[in-house]
C-alpha cells in the first residue's frame, strides 16, 4: 500500500510540473513533438494517458494512424506524418510515428530492405529540418523484457476492456523475437542524433517507468520542470544500452 501511495503522490507531482511546462510552451509560443516507440505492450498507451491527463485539449493531440492507404503507399514516406506536426504552442504525442518503417513495415515485409536502408538515411535528416525549424523533438524507446511482454499480451486477451490492444500482429512479436531487437538496434543506432536523441526507458515495471518517461520529457522540455532527470538504470541512451536491453 506503501509503495502505491508513493507512486500516486509522484505522479501527481510530476503531472503537476508538466501542466506548469505546458503552460510554459504555450506562452513561449514553442512546438513539443514527442514519439514513442517500443515493442508491443510495453506500455505506450498507459505512459500517454498519464502525460496528456491534465494537459490542455486544445494545444494538446494524441496521433495514433492507421495502416496507410493505397494513396499514402505512394506519396513521400514522411507526408502523412507532416500534416500532424505540432504549431506554436502545441504538444504532439505521436503513439508509434514514421519509425513503423524501421520497425514493423521492416519485420514483416512490408516493405523491402532498400527501403528501410533508405529510411534510415533519411529520417535523421527529417527530423533536424524540424529542429532547425523549431520543433522540440523528444524520442522515447520503451523496452520490456520477452517475459513480461509475454504476459500483457496473454493478459489482453483474457480482458474484454483491453479489446481495443489486441491485434493480429500481437503473435508475431514473441515469434519473431529476435527479428525485432535487430532491427531495433539498427535502428537506434542510426538514428540517433545529437538534435534529436534516443532515450530507452525500461517498462518491466510500469509505474517506474511512467514516472522516469514523465521526468525525461520535463527535463528535455526546459521548462519550470528542467531539473528533472530520470533514474539511470532504467532510463539510459542508446550508447549506454549494451548488455541492458532486452536480447
């Protein structure tokens, strides 16, 4: 009960900060892009909701897109995402962003290698053409470990509120474990830039790592709540990562 109150109390804190951030970016007029990314339930939606509960709806979206379309397939890989990006004053929460081609899109086939080589290439260039622009970009991995991954999906299933988790693809990723911390990997390590870095979050433990992704996102703001950091043995960079993500 103890170490419930504690969390609760934490988290009310750190909420508190970030709607001082928010506050903060809006009257300076500043655009706040956050992606996260990660493995399936590792816990995306749940560190999301605690960060825009108290936010402001107006300057605040959540953008969760779908499968492209048959138009999309064809158009500039990063076009569909540009329309979300964030104006003055706002904050965009991309849950799952343009990495779907490093990731996913990538795993399955469903694209082909040349075009995640050539994704890789360019995504850094993107995104310092936002930063230069104005853009805040803040990138969040969440990691979990083959275990615990294991048993949320198998939870989801037997949960008629968690309906809206579950999808066709849940499977694949325990079979193609190993697949995915390739592509990871590679991923994380070409992309990470010094205008738009990686943070990796350990998510074993939900609750920890809401509280360290809600700190990361303060300090990487620079706002009120900039002396914010998370803790180091389950929130780290990329090029701290090896022996510590999940194999």
């Amino acid at each position: 009960m103890g170490k419930s109150k504690d969390y609760d109390a934490e988290l009310l804190t750190l909420q508190t900060q970030l709607v001082e951030s928010q506050a903060w970016t809006i009257q300076q007029g500043r655009k706040t892009l956050i992606v996260f990314e990660g493995r399936d339930a590792a816990g995306k939606d749940g560190a999301i909701k605690r960060i825009t509960e108290y936010a402001s709806p107006r300057q605040t979206r959540v953008v969760a897109l779908p499968k492209p379309t048959d138009r999309e397939l064809t158009q500039w890989y990063f076009q569909r995402y540009v329309a979300h990006l964030p104006a003055d004053g706002e904050t965009v929460l991309f849950n799952r962003s343009w990495y779907n081609r490093a990731g996913v899109e990538s795993v399955m086939g469903f694209c082909k290698p040349e075009q995640t080589a050539q994704f890789l290439k360019d995504a850094p260039r993107f995104e310092r053409t936002l930063v230069d622009d104005g853009v805040k970009l803040i990138k969040i991995w969440l990691d979990i470990s083959k275990e615990e991954q294991s048993r949320r999906l198998a939870e989801r299933l037997q949960d008629p509120l968690k309906r809206f988790k579950v999808s066709a693809l849940d499977a694949e990723a325990q079979i193609r474990w190993d697949a995915y911390s390739v592509a990871r990997d590679r991923m994380l390590a070409e992309t990470d830039s010094r205008s738009a870095p990686w943070i990796v979050v350990a998510t074993d433990d939900k609750k920890t790592a809401r509280l360290n992704v809600i700190r990361h996102i303060l300090h990487m703001i620079g706002g009120p709540g900039s002396q914010c950091r998370p803790d180091a043995d389950v929130a780290f960079h990329p090029s701290r990562a090896k022996g510590r993500f999940a194999p």
